[in-house]
C-alpha cells in the first residue's frame, strides 16, 4: 500500500465520515473548565467574557499500599475543583499548582 494513501477504498469513505462526525462533535463540545486545555486566545476571550476568578488546586503523591495509585489525591484534587468551577456556572477557571525542579541555566 502506498504510504501517501490514507484510507483504503474499501470503507475508506465511512471511516472519513466518523472523523468528520467527531469533529463536529468535538466542535460543539463545551470549553473546558481546565486552563491547561485551553489555548491562550480561548483563555483571553474567557476573560473578556467576565471569567476572573481561578481556582488553583493542589493534591499529593503518597504511598498508598499496592491496591491504589499513588496520586489518588491529585485526582481527587482535579475532580473536586472542577466540579467547583462547574458550579459557578462560566465565572471560574481551574489551574492546578505545578511544581518543577529544573534549574534555569
């Protein structure tokens, strides 16, 4: 098969056809609440549209025996804050607490 070839001809036009439906789809998906999912200019026109308040959120990494992950409460952290965010309805904005040990050089 030719590399430069996307699809096959057999059922090449219905597998487009669901890329273009989820497309769509992904279109019409609400903006997320999460500000690391967002563009700068989708973060700029939330601001414009009167979205000021950020909700920053922390969680941990622990040992928590060998049945449960160790970020448990980094999910936890993310969901809970996410749901806040949800519930003031557009006014807020959720960015977790992100550390990093690199130096600058």
């Amino acid at each position: 098969m030719d590399p430069g070839i996307l699809f096959e001809s057999k059922g090449g036009q219905s597998v487009m056809l669901a890329f273009l439906f989820a497309a769509v789809l992904a279109a019409q998906a609400p903006q997320s609440v999460y500000i690391e999912e967002l563009t700068w200019p989708e973060i700029r026109d939330a601001i414009a549209r009167g979205k000021t308040t950020a909700i920053i959120y922390t969680g941990s990494t622990e040992q928590n025996g060998p049945h449960m992950v160790t970020g448990k409460h980094n999910f936890i952290a993310h969901w809970v804050a996410g749901a806040i965010a949800d519930s003031l309805k557009g006014r807020a904005g959720v960015s977790h607490l992100a550390v990093s040990r690199r130096r600058a050089t």
